[in-house]
C-alpha cells in the first residue's frame, strides 16, 4: 500500500481519486461514531454536505452502508472492510511519511499516526485507544507486568483491549488525582485487566503523597505488593498531558501555575514537567516518581492525541523517547513543523 503510485493515479483519474478517499473517509468516520447524520459528518470531514451524501448513497447502494433513522451505520460487509479502508485513509493521508519522519526525528522505534484530530472529534481519541491497544498486543508476552497511567486516551486503551497471553499482571503507573474516577490509574488498570483477562493489583493511593507518606504506606502488605510490581513492570503504558491543564488537575495554586508558567513548562508525564527542549523543570510528588517505578529495561509505550497537546509531546519525547509512540494525524503534523 505503501509503495502504490497515488500521485500518478491522481494525474491519470483525479475526480475518481477525489471519489474513493471520500467514500473510504466516510466509511472510516461511521465505522468510528456511527449512528452519525450527514450533517454532522460533513463537519467532522471539513467536506460539503453534497459531497458526503453522494459518497454515502454510492456505499449504501453497494450494500456497504445503513441508513437508519438514528443516523448511518456499516453494514456487515462494509464493517468486515474497515481494517483495509482504513489503511486506504493511512495512505491518502501521508500517515506513513508522519511515522517515518518522527521516528526518525525523535530517535523512536514505532510511531503510529491516526488520521484526524482529536480535538475535532472525540472518535479520533477513540481510534488513538484502539491503535495503542493494537500495539500493547503486540508487544506484550505472556508472564509481563504491564504498568498504565490514567487519563482519556488510557481509558480508550483499556476499553478498547482484547484478551491478550497468559500469566499477564496489570497495575496502574501512579496514584489518583483529579475528580473523574473512570479514568483515574487504578480504575484504567483494572479496566485493562479485564478485557486482557489478565490478573490486576490496585494501588489505592493518591499522586502528591510525599516520600515520607509513601514510606508509610509502604508498610501495608497490599499496597508493598503493588509498588514491587510497579517498580518491575516490563511495559509501561501512559499519556502525554499539557503543563498548564494538568498542573489544574493537580490542584496547584495559581501562584504555582504562574511560577510552572515561567519556568517554560510545556508537557508533563509521571509527575515531571517538561520544557520545550525536554529538561525537567519541576518534579512533583508523584507515586511513579517518588519510588522509581520504572524499571530500567522496560518498554515505553505513549498515547496522546491532539493538535493542543503538539509541545507536550515533543517535550516528553526531548526527555526520553518512548520505545512506541501512539498520536493523531494533527499533532503529528504540527510536530513534524515544529522539527523541521
């Protein structure tokens, strides 16, 4: 697919070409956030509404697509294409150019891009989950410690994850903060753990406990045998977040929002924040931090989505690039912009 003369095919046939990445674009939305109305689509798709429709009467008339009054949905046969469909989209979208120059950029093994922006649409943070569960499949064995933080495109990860091998023990990469429980560590882990039909040890304990604490807490049977795990994990999955929106979540002070603000603070991960060049200019209480969770010899594997979100990511990976890399098509540009 990669190597297919797309070029010369637009030279030879552009208003078919024009045709097809449409009717595999909106096969590739409605597969995602269907039951969808075409004119909500044609949002999502930046394409007019004409355009879209004739796209959807022409898949409907070959029995790929479902009109309901809900809104259009794939049938069978059109959902059993998807996976080829959307490898046609990866290809229109010059996502394989993106993986290629990033992981050449950043010094990262596997880059996935998804096409789309996630801050357009919440299916594109769907489809980010569905890619960085595809790839945890791929690199976990039977008998691993697998390690996740929380967050939203965690919680698509874990939701999204199939049984994997077995003997494979989840635990979660930090503590808890904010107010949403369903996509606090503990609640991702064992989300994971579930549809792994894997075996999972909570931690119970809130990110910003100071060492002291930590050490305290430690004495607790349960939450020793949660930390030796974590310390361990052979794989470690979690997000990329914004300074400025995740110093919010954690509580801090204005004050200590503005002074973070000065220090030139982009990205955060694990309770360190980054710069733009990836130095570490502040290093918060943290669960993962304060006792090291991260073993040396360990898999890295991010998933963050969205244009917003373009300088904390390359701040995180300046600092120490994951082994994988899960992004969407907007921030992977902005990034490759950014390099360059």
């Amino acid at each position: 697919m990669n190597d297919f003369p797309w070029g010369t095919l637009q030279q030879i046939a552009p208003d078919q070409v024009r045709d097809i990445v449409c009717r595999a674009m909106v096969m590739d939305h409605v597969g995602t956030t269907a039951p969808i109305g075409r004119r909500m689509l044609s949002g999502y798709l930046g394409l007019p509404e004409r355009e879209v429709r004739a796209a959807a009467d022409a898949l409907r008339d070959e029995g790929l697509l479902i009109y309901q009054p809900t809104g259009m949905m794939l049938s069978p046969e059109g959902q059993a294409m998807l996976p080829q469909v959307r490898a046609l989209c990866r290809a229109f979208s010059g996502a394989n150019d993106l993986e290629a120059q990033l992981s050449r950029a950043l010094g990262i093994e596997h880059v996935t891009v998804v096409p789309g922006d996630a801050d357009a649409s919440r299916g594109v943070l769907r489809e980010c989950g569905r890619a960085a569960a595809q790839r945890l499949r791929q690199m976990v064995k039977g008998g691993m410690t697998v390690a996740i933080s929380g967050g939203s495109t965690m919680y698509e990860l874990a939701r999204l994850m199939t049984p994997g091998p077995a003997n494979v023990m989840v635990v979660p990469a930090r503590g808890g903060f904010g107010t949403s429980t369903a996509i606090q560590a503990d609640s991702v882990a064992e989300e994971l753990a579930r549809n792994m039909k894997a075996t999972c040890k909570l931690c119970h304990l809130p990110d910003g406990l100071n060492a002291h604490a930590l050490e305290e807490m430690q004495k607790l049977p349960d939450i020793a045998e949660t930390i030796r795990l974590m310390r361990s994990a052979d794989i470690v999955v979690h997000g990329i977040g914004r300074a400025d929106e995740m110093s919010r979540r954690r509580g801090m002070t204005a004050r200590q929002q503005e002074e973070l603000a000065a220090l030139g603070a982009q990205g955060e991960a694990l309770g360190d924040f980054f710069d733009e060049q990836g130095a570490i200019v502040q290093s918060n209480p943290s669960v993962s931090t304060e006792l090291r969770t991260r073993n040396p010899g360990a898999r890295t594997l991010w998933a963050a989505a969205g244009s917003r979100k373009t300088m904390a990511i390359l701040a995180a990976a300046r600092h120490q690039p994951p082994h994988s890399l899960v992004i969407d098509e907007a921030a992977a540009r902005q990034m490759i912009k950014h390099l360059t």
